[in-house]
C-alpha cells in the first residue's frame, strides 16, 4: 500500500476518468460495477470501471489467500482509494449542559476516538484474476433461484407488497388495464403513485423491470426531493440508469436507452457525478430491499455451504475420516463430468478441500452444490471393494409430458432434464464411459499396488459401455483401444454408431497422433472381434 494521497489529484483523476467513460461510450462500464458490487463508494467503483470494466469481486493479495485462491502470474492490480484512520483522545463531554464529565475521583473522564486522516491507495484483484478454491456468490445465487419457474412473479408480489404496507414510505403500487395505451407503468409525483399496465406489462419479468424503474423515480422525483424539477429527460436518464443495475444485478437482460441525455452529462461533471450518486443510492436501497425479501432463501443458501455440516455428512453416510484424506470419485449431473479428488486439510484454517485430478481446489460446499459422490475409490492405502456404476446410481424418469429428468440412487430429480428419453440414456451412457476413464486415471497414479480387481471390473464396464453407445453389443476390444476410442467420444458425443465413428476418423488429419492410435484401434486383429460386427 503507498503513501498517502493528494485529494486534489485523487480529484483530478476520477474527473478524468469519468470524462474518459464518457467520451468513449463506456458509462455502462460503470452501472456493471456498481451491479456487481453495489456496496463499492463511488469514488471506488469509477476506479475499478476505469481499470477493469468486468470486475465481479474485489479482494487484496491476503484476502484471496485466505480465501483459498491466489493470484495469477503477472495480473496487474487495481488501484482503490482505502481510507486512513488516526486516533484521538478526547475528553468525555455531557451532551445536554456541555460540561466534561469526570469519575467518582473527580477526575477527567476521556474517550478514544478515530477520525478520517486521509486516503491511501490500495491494490486489489478480481476474482477473474485468481485460481483456486470456487467462492460461493449470493448474487449468482439469486440469479440462479429467479430462473425457477414462478420466483420472479413471488419477488414481485412481495416487493409489490413491502412497499404498500411501509408506513413510512407513502408511495403506493397498483395494477390497472389500459388497452388503447402503449406505456408499460408510470409513476405520478403529485400523488406518489405507481401504476403498473397490465395491458402492455403482462409477465412477472416485465411487470418487474417496469417497477424497478418507476420506482426509482419515486425514491429520487418525489414530491418532496429536490430532484424532482430536474429536466424530464435527466429524471429518465436516472431511473433508467438505476433500473439497469438493479436489472444487472438479478442478471436480467436490458437496454439502456436513454444514452443521449446520459452523454450530455459529461458537460459538468459535478452534474454528473451528483446525478450517479444518487442513482447508485437508490439502486443500492432497491437491490438490499429486494434481497431482504429473499431473506430465507439466502439464509438457506448460507447454511447449505456449512462446511461442518457437508463433512459430517459425508462421513456419515460413507463411513469414513475425511482426515484420512480418502480419494472420492464424483459426478456433475449437469454435464456428466465425472472427476476424481483427493480431500486434503489447510492446517492454516483447518478446512479440508478436494483437489481433482485436474489439479483444481475445491471447497467441500461443492460436494452439495455441484458434485454428487459415486464411489471412495481410495482409503487407507486400500481400494474400494464394492464398485458404484453410474447406470446403477443415475435413471432417466419422465416427469412430464415431454420431459425428462436425470434422477439419482433415492429418486432425487436433478435440474438435468431432456425432451426425449433416448436423449436422457445417451447421456447416461456417456457419463458411464466418462467414469470409466476417469477410474483408468486414477489407476495409473494411485500408490495401491493392488489394483487388480478394480482393473478387471473398470475393463468389463468400458467395453460394456463404448459397445452399447455405438451399437456393437458383443464389442471385444484390447482395453488400451477402448480407451482410445472412448477418449474420442468424450470429445465427439454426437457420434453415436461404429458407422458415423468410422467416417469420422476417416475424415481425420492421418499424420496426427490420435488418429494414428484410433485407426490402430479399428484395424487390430490381436482380437477377433475386435470393433467388428
């Protein structure tokens, strides 16, 4: 961190970039900062829109390091004012008469304060500039939670409601039909009303994206601000403005329209660094208001990535330590990405972490979130006795008329659905020949020196599974073949009978590596039905 900063210049600077934002038509660089980190000042967000216009989460070195994720190689940092704070000792001063106060001693009673010195620079990173451990985000939380069928219309019902019944703020919210109209909702100052039209404003979505900003302009144009004898196309400017960052921050598309008039606050700057002032103010208020009305849900998101918890349940359900740092092998439902991963504790923090065979971080939290365990594939030096095959563990279900979902050993749906069931059991197919593989790896890095029969069933399985996804039901291949052959697969899922895999390959680079082994693969004769009707 350096010296103390010039205010002055610290002045200059953000002047300078604002006029640069401007000039090159990058204003909504700012409004995704002040999205993305709605807590930021503004001083600060105009910097880090300056440096880095696609900044989602801001942290120092040593913040990222506790964390779990460390810093690139070579990523330049982002300046951001820090405040400074000196300590004073003042004497205890009774408010009423003024007079100092004073113990049963008679002595003067003092108080230590802290007072604002001053601004330092600080150097900060993304996390788009970090590897590591993922970091859960309650904004891509909820973003994820408004997809859901009918939790946007409960957010808007709910919002609707909150501000209706809010005593101390007057501004109330109706619904009416205007057929022969084309606006979507408007706001009247002189009664601090909000109607919404139902006639052109008919989904959740849009009935929403309507409030947001006619609301805005009650927290800014009301009949009691200032603000409201601004020029009408500066109030638009500024509630269009802050109906974006709302918008962005619940990851719901949206134009900016009113750039001209935003254009022509880079005029005065000070009209336009008061004008985004007040738009982060209350696009801030909109964005806490909103999320205290998903409370619950945010909690429950909170306590879904208790790492205590997840560890306890893993043992319990697996009989085993994590801190005998088992290797588990885990499947991603969504896209059939079978990994395996060694747990491994931070003694610093003492969390205990997965490291994959791909050599990524992850938190435990991920083992609710976005993997599923299929098998302990290593514990104690020992392997896994008992094989969990994907088909056994995973079924496709029809959940409704032209719907099909990915359901789990219990009958746990999954958000992976399919509009044909033949599309589902390719899926499943594929996900075997995946864990296949990845058992393969695992087997050529464990220190097991007896893996024998783990070896034997993943042989079985693989030629099992390449054989039914393309057809060949009595498929004898040599294992190193099936391996070749199922690697290329992974890559090319859409080639799906021995036919279209052949012409593939025909169709290959012949000088390259890969198709040299696949052509080996489909031209043996060491086996006699190999790859062969």
């Amino acid at each position: 961190m350096s010296n103390k900063v010039d205010l002055t210049e610290v002045s200059k600077r953000l002047e300078t970039n604002l006029e640069d934002l401007f000039k090159n038509d990058r204003f909504q660089d700012l409004l995704h900062v002040l999205a993305s980190g709605h807590q930021y000042s503004f001083q600060n967000a105009l910097l880090i829109a300056s440096q880095k216009p696609d900044a989602t989460m801001i942290r120092g070195f040593k913040q990222w390091q506790s964390l779990g994720r460390h810093v690139n190689k070579g990523e330049r940092s982002i300046d951001i004012l820090v405040p400074t704070f000196q300590k004073t000792e003042e004497q205890k001063i009774n408010q009423p008469s003024g007079n100092v106060l004073t113990d049963e001693h008679g002595d003067v009673q003092s108080e230590v304060k802290e007072t604002l010195s001053g601004y330092v620079y600080g150097k900060v990173f993304d996390v788009s500039q970090t590897s590591g451990r993922d970091i859960p985000s309650v904004r891509d939380f909820v973003q994820t939670e408004l997809q859901a069928d009918g939790s946007m219309q409960d957010l808007y019902d709910k919002f609707v409601h909150q501000i209706n019944i809010d005593e101390k703020n007057p501004l109330t919210i109706q619904e009416e039909g205007h057929e022969n109209e084309r606006f979507g909702g408007y706001y009247n100052s002189a009664t601090n009303d909000i109607v919404i039209n139902t006639a052109v404003s008919q989904t959740a979505d849009q009935k929403f994206r309507v409030l947001i900003h006619e609301y805005a302009h009650g927290l800014l144009h009301n009949k009691e601000s200032e603000l409201r004898e601004l020029p009408r196309s500066h109030r638009e400017a500024q509630a269009e403005s802050a109906a974006y960052i709302v918008s962005h921050y619940y990851g719901l598309e949206t134009d900016l329209t009113s750039t001209g008039y935003i254009a022509t606050w880079a005029q005065d700057i000070n009209v336009a660094k008061q004008a985004i002032r007040e738009v982060q103010s209350v696009s801030g208020q909109m964005i806490d208001q909103l999320n205290e009305l998903q409370s619950e849900k945010i909690k429950g998101f909170y306590q879904s990535i208790d790492t205590e918890k997840v560890k306890s349940a893993v043992e319990e359900k697996w009989n085993v330590l994590l801190a005998d740092k088992p290797t588990l092998q885990l499947i991603d439902l969504k896209n059939g990405l079978v990994v395996f991963a060694k747990v491994e504790e931070n003694t610093r923090d003492q969390q205990f972490y997965l490291r994959t065979n791909t050599n990524r971080l992850l938190p435990l939290s991920d083992l609710e979130q976005r993997y599923t365990i299929i098998n302990i594939l290593e514990n104690k030096n020992e392997l896994v006795k008992e094989f969990k095959k994907v088909e056994d563990f995973i079924k496709i279900e029809k959940i409704e008329e032209g719907k099909y979902a990915v359901t789990m050993e219990g009958g746990q749906t999954t958000e992976r659905t399919f509009a044909k069931k033949v599309e589902g059991q390719k899926f499943v197919q594929k996900t075997a020949i995946a864990q296949s593989l990845n058992t393969e790896r695992f087997l050529s890095v464990t220190s097991v020196k007896e893996t024998k029969h783990l070896q034997t069933k993943n042989e079985k399985q693989l030629n099992e599974q390449i054989g039914k996804y393309i057809k060949e039901k009595n498929l004898k291949a040599e294992h190193k073949h099936n391996v070749t052959v199922g690697w290329h697969l992974m890559k090319n899922p859409l080639l799906q009978s021995r036919d279209a895999l052949n012409k593939n390959i025909e169709s290959l680079n012949p000088h390259h590596n890969d198709t040299k082994e696949l052509k080996e693969a489909f031209s043996s004769k060491e086996t006699q039905h190999e790859l062969e009707k």
